[in-house]
C-alpha cells in the first residue's frame, strides 16, 4: 500500500502520563483511505488530525452504516512498541463489513495501515505503568443520497489516544445487574459485529443499571432472555466448579480478541472451557450453593473486570467475597504481561513496530 504522508504545522501538547483517563486525548496523525465503487480503495494518507466534512445526506447519518474495531499498541521495559494479535481484528471487521454490505478493507492493508500511524505517532505511546495507545480504526458510508442501499461511496479511517485503566477502579471487583426486559442481539441480527447500532441499543440498558446501584449489565439471549451473552460492551467468563464457561459464538455474541486469548491460556493451564449456552438461573442456582467461584469480563479496553455481585429480579449473589479471584488475576498478570512484553509470547501474538 503507498501512503501518502501530510506533515502537522503544529504539534500537540503531550498529556500527563499519570491522568489520561481513556480516550480523552487524540494524537497528531490520523489515517485515511477511500473507496468507490469505480476504483477500489485509493489515496490512502496519513495527515493531521481533524474534522471530518460531511453533507447533511450522508447516509451513514441516517442509516448507520458503519462499523469499527479496538486495538493497542505498547510500550515495553526496552522502548520498543509492540502490538498485540492486529490481524484478528482486520479479520473481524471483514465480518462486520459483510454483515452491513460494506466493503472489505484487505487484512494486509489494516495491519499496514495500523503499523504506519503507530510508527508516525510512536512518541505518543506511554510508557508509564498500565498505559498503552489506544488505536480505533473505524469506516463508513460517505455517499451523499437518501434511500437505504449499499453506498457507492466509504472511507476507512484510523486515529489514536493514549489511555490508562478502562475503569478508574482498576481490577477492583464490579456489581452486575442481569437484565430481563431489553436484549442486546439476536439471531440473524447484528450482535457479532463491532457496529455502533449494537452500542447505542445497550445504553439504556447500562442508565438502569446505574440507577440502581450497579456498574454494569449483563445480557440474555434476545429470544427466550434465558441464557447469558455479554456483559456490557464486553465477553464474560464464569468459573463454576472450576470448569470455565462463556457463551458461545454463534452470532450473537462478538468475537472477542481478548475472549479468545483467555481461552488459549486457560486450555493451555489445563482448565477445562465450555463454550456453551449458561442458564441464568443455573447461574445464580450456582452461586446460592457457593459453586461460582469467580467471573470476569474480557475485553480490549479493560483486559478483564472481575465481578463480585449479580443480581437477577429480586435474587442477588456476591461471588469471592467481593474479591478479585486468582485465577481472574493470573489471568490478567499473564495476558498484559505479554502484551507488554514483560513475559514471553510463545503465542507470536505481538509484533514489534
């Protein structure tokens, strides 16, 4: 792929290390290709961050056609910056792409692509512990026409942000409310891919559970709201006598890369991991008779967030005695280990820039 390089006039003001927050600051580039139907994917750049122009038709304002991914770089004990598994998120937004009939943005090109503006960008990857740059490449539709059809017209795009912890309590445990009336995905539908749609249909459902006292919500499957999916924006995993379950990848659940990473590593510690449905009465039935032994979110952001309490209806469990579980914390000691490259990746999954 040729890039096209646009230099910045005037560089920012680096943030303080220690306060970033997540998401909070952009960095100077920004990475940018188009596609038409008459030529493919062309001028791909990497200029200085700014606004996007948009006519007020652009259909991605009306019918939501776009789609996304989440993915860091770091900055190891040695200086160097590595990146950590790229290629599985080009492949899933591949799938995202299909799903809403976009076009695929070739796997070789995003890696590429990413590599290039965290090159370009390396003095803004932090050093300071349990900090990372955050990297959100992103595409949607830019034909300007009403009517809903495949647009002839996208643009695919990267930018980044330095980060600290997702969560400012870091892997302190969280409260969990199930939630029985909304549903987040269904078969046949859209909860796979890393589409804005599915985010914004799960914030009323994460306002209720603020309201009442919880940091987070847990979704059932949308056809029977028997069985548990996804825990806010991200995979969850339950040690019930001390056999791993998460829910299965069948279209309703995303692809997790962080999901599929814990899953090598606990088969490898010869746990045993069911990818199964899980009833959530089942669920709390084990927690009543002191069974659920730990449960932890996974995902890019917050790597894992342990859960201490759920509560389905009027029933409510608290798991470890609200305390982060050892397995949850090997977990998260191993896995950012070697993405930081503190440990050794007898995976390959980094690669350095």
């Amino acid at each position: 792929m040729d890039i096209r390089y646009e230099e910045c006039k005037t560089l920012k003001e680096k943030p303080d290390q220690n306060n970033l927050g997540f998401g909070k600051y952009m960095t100077d580039y920004m990475f940018v290709c188009d596609w038409h139907k008459d030529q493919g994917w062309h001028d791909a750049r990497i200029v200085p961050y700014g606004s996007i122009e948009l006519d007020p038709a652009c259909v991605t304002l009306h019918y939501a056609q776009e789609t996304f991914e989440g993915l860091k770089a770091y900055r190891r004990e040695d200086g160097k910056i590595q990146l950590f598994r790229p290629e599985m998120n080009a492949k899933r937004m591949q799938k995202s792409n299909e799903r809403l009939c976009m076009p695929a943005f070739p796997v070789e090109d995003f890696v590429e692509a990413v590599r290039a503006l965290v090159k370009k960008e390396e003095d803004w990857v932090p050093s300071a512990p349990n900090t990372s740059l955050y990297i959100r490449p992103f595409m949607f539709a830019t034909e300007s026409a009403l009517g809903v059809h495949m647009a002839t017209a996208y643009k695919f795009m990267v930018i980044c942000c330095p980060v600290g912890a997702y969560y400012a309590t870091g892997l302190d445990p969280v409260k969990i409310l199930v939630e029985d009336e909304l549903v987040r995905a269904v078969k046949g539908g859209t909860g796979f891919t890393k589409c804005g749609g599915n985010y914004a249909g799960s914030i009323l459902g994460q306002v209720k559970a603020e309201k009442m006292g919880y940091d987070q919500v847990l979704w059932l499957d949308g056809e029977t709201r028997t069985y548990v999916e996804e825990v806010g924006t991200m995979n969850i995993m339950f040690k019930i006598d001390g056999e791993i379950i998460t829910a299965p990848i069948e279209g309703t659940v995303l692809a997790g890369v962080t999901r599929d990473s814990m899953i090598h590593l606990l088969r490898d510690w010869g746990y045993t991991v069911r990818e199964e449905h899980l009833a959530v009465s089942d669920l709390m039935k084990a927690g009543k008779e002191g069974r659920l032994e730990e449960v932890f979110g996974t995902g890019t952001a917050a790597v894992i967030s342990p859960v201490g309490t759920l509560r389905y209806k009027d029933d409510e469990v608290v798991i470890n005695d609200m305390k982060t579980g050892e397995l949850t914390q090997k977990l998260y000691d191993t896995l950012t280990g070697i993405q930081w490259g503190r440990l050794e990746d007898k995976y390959n999954w980094t690669q350095t820039i």
